[in-house]
C-alpha cells in the first residue's frame, strides 16, 4: 500500500494557536490527499478532540497558550 493511500484515510488533528498556520497546514494536507481534519487552538481543546475523535496523528505546536505541546503529551500518555 503506497504512502499516500495512508495518509489519505488517516484522522488528522492540527493544534496550533495560530489560525495562519492551522489554515497552512490544512491546506497542505489537503492539497495531498487528506480529508478527515480537525484543528484545535490550544493543547486542552486538542486534548477534547482527541478523547471525541480518536485521531490517527496529531500535528502539535509546542508553544501554546492554556496548555503548551509539551504538557498535551504528558496529559495524553
């Protein structure tokens, strides 16, 4: 199975606090394939997605607001 076929069936959550960068990434993943996204703005509301959504990757900014990256991976291991 190639990569993109993957990619392309895979739950995607952006959490980033900067709308410019969740519309970039979207973009992004779109542009390659990538449907089934959710975006967060900070690490307690991609925590929220996560228990709701179960997502197969988390693309993470490390410095957010309310709860950083770093503080989100603790909470979710």
């Amino acid at each position: 199975m190639r990569y993109m076929d993957i990619l392309s069936r895979a739950r995607i959550l952006i959490a980033d606090d900067s709308p410019v960068m969740r519309r970039y990434l979207r973009a992004l993943l779109q542009a390659n394939g990538c449907n089934d996204l959710v975006e967060a703005c900070d690490g307690r509301q991609a925590l929220e997605h996560v228990m709701l959504r179960h997502p197969d990757i988390v693309v993470l900014d490390l410095h957010m607001p309310e709860m950083d990256g770093f503080a989100f991976c603790r909470e979710l291991r």
